[in-house]
C-alpha cells in the first residue's frame, strides 16, 4: 500500500493545512462580503494570468478582451454582485496541461477561491501531480476530460479518479452527451467520489436539447452526482434572460433537487457568454426562474459549501 492510500482523508487535509479552522478564516474574510448577507458562490470561473513569461500560453490560446479575466476582474464582479468565493476552474484553452497559474492563484487568494486542475490522464505523473497540488496549493477539485483515446473509461483517467477519491476531493466531469454511458461506469465504480457534471453535457438549445436532457436526467438516479447549472446564457438562442433554457433547467433541477444542483457564472462572460454580464447570469437563477427559497440558497451557496469549501 502506498502513502498516499494509508492516509486517511482527515490526516491529509490536516497535512495540507485545509482544516476546518482555515476554512472558517475564509469564511469570515472573503471580498468583504457582509456576514449576513446569502452565500453565494460562483463554481465556474476561468482565470487569465497577464505575466505571460511567467505563465506562457498554449500557441493561438482562446483569449478574453483586454483586461478582462483576470483575478482583479473576478474579484471586482464577484464583490459587486454579492458572491463570497469561487472555484477556479484550470484554463486549457489557455494553459492546458499548466496549472501553475491557476493553482498559484488558489493558493495565493485562499480567502475567497479554491482551485480546480485538469491534468493530462496520458502522463503517468498526474496522479502524482494531483497529490502535491491538493497538499500544497489550496486545490479541491479536478476537471475530468477523456484520454488521448478519445475514451473516458480509460486506465489514465481511472487512475486519476482512483487518487481524487482517495484524496477526498471532488471530480468536474466536461463531456457531451455520447459519454454518458461511460461516466456512469466509472461514477458506479467510485461510489464515494462527489461528481460534478460540468454543464449538464452540454445542454443548448436546438435539435440536441431533448436528447442531451434526457441522457443527463439519467445520470440524477446516481446519488453521487451533482449538476453545474452554467449552461443557460452558453446553449441559449436568445438574449437575456435566455428563456429558451430555462425549461431545461427547471427538469434538471427537478431530477437532481437542489441539494444537487450549483451556479457557476462562465467568468469571463466577455468570452464565454457575451449575451449576459456576470450580474445577468446570477439574475437568472436568483429571479428570473421563479425558484423557491430553499431551492435558490441551496444552488447559489449551500450545495457548493459542503462539495468544496468544507473539510
């Protein structure tokens, strides 16, 4: 048995310092947000380095407008629209397999952001590479994406699911609707991994809707598995407030319940989602769904509190 396997979830957090107690100082200090206030945490933002010596790009990366996405921008939307913290999901359009700016990041604003890496499941050393990052760069999270393969069951990916439970951390599934059945293979074969499913598969509007719902509303009989409500503005046709999703989003939210479901807002919108600012984007869940109260805490703050933001 190797170390890594012999630490038990609670010993290793303690190793990494991410104890209840730093958590707890997160949570008292994050953009000045007024205690009282909802908690709102974005689960969806992707952040862009400008020191590009010290954090090179991929060759013709997918860039946002100038001086948008990075780290002071997040911050300056996230504290205008009352939102406490956030996960930073890894760039690869940017950086691909380079984490360093995003983990750099989380463990330099732990305050307020926690960081979420995609490694490359063909490279023997990312499990390796995961263990460090969650031990030493305030990283709670990975994005999971098929192998070089073009296979999400794969032994790489496999391998890295196997460390992220092992690690206690939550996996991010980014696939479309043709890989559903392998990701509940792997889902039923790691039944204590807390999966999230980036983008409910997908889901935008036109012919694929019903197909891609219905492959997504199967995965809700998994108890394990989790819906990232970020696909509105993204797979609309229509301006805000994007009412041509919302059916969609009101059946996922049905399958999964509340306590399944989280907000993410696609930081930078400029890039991502120009049809909608980062505060129409938070509109959309906190009014323009009709959502009840339990349900919208639950979505906006509370689900993403227990997955990333609690030892």
């Amino acid at each position: 048995m190797n170390r890594l396997q012999r630490l038990t979830r609670r010993r290793f957090m303690q190793g990494a310092g991410v104890t209840a107690a730093g958590l707890s100082v997160m949570r008292e200090h994050a953009l000045g947000v007024e205690d009282d206030s909802p908690l709102i945490i974005d689960c969806h933002a992707h952040i862009y380095g400008e020191d590009e010596e010290k954090y090179p790009t991929i060759e013709q990366p997918y860039r946002p407008p100038q001086g948008k996405g990075t780290v002071k921008h997040l911050q300056q939307e996230m504290k205008a629209a009352g939102v406490r913290y956030v996960t930073a999901i890894q760039t690869s359009t940017f950086y691909r397999w380079d984490n360093r700016f995003t983990s750099d990041s989380a463990r330099d604003n732990k305050d307020f952001m926690i960081g979420v890496m995609t490694l490359d499941p063909d490279d023997p050393d990312s499990s390796r590479q995961l263990e460090r990052y969650v031990k030493h760069f305030n990283v709670r999270g990975m994005r999971s994406v098929p192998a070089a393969s073009g296979r999400l069951d794969d032994p790489g990916v496999e391998r890295l699911w196997a460390t992220a439970e092992q690690l206690g951390i939550v996996i991010n599934a980014l696939v479309s609707r043709d890989k559903r059945g392998e990701l509940e293979t792997l889902i039923q074969r790691h039944a204590k991994l807390r999966v999230v499913i980036d983008h409910c598969l997908n889901l935008e509007a036109g012919p694929t809707l019903e197909p891609t719902l219905a492959e997504m509303l199967a995965l809700a009989k998994l108890p394990n598995v989790h819906a990232k409500l970020t696909f509105i503005p993204t797979g609309s046709a229509e301006a805000y407030p994007c009412r041509d999703m919302h059916d969609a989003c009101h059946a996922v939210i049905e399958a999964f319940g509340g306590q399944r479901c989280v907000w993410g807002s696609d930081f930078p919108c400029e890039l991502w989602c120009p049809k909608v600012t980062y505060a129409q984007h938070l509109k959309i869940f906190s009014h323009e769904l009709g959502l009840d109260e339990a349900t919208k805490k639950a979505i906006l703050g509370e689900t993403a509190h227990r997955l990333w933001f609690q030892a």
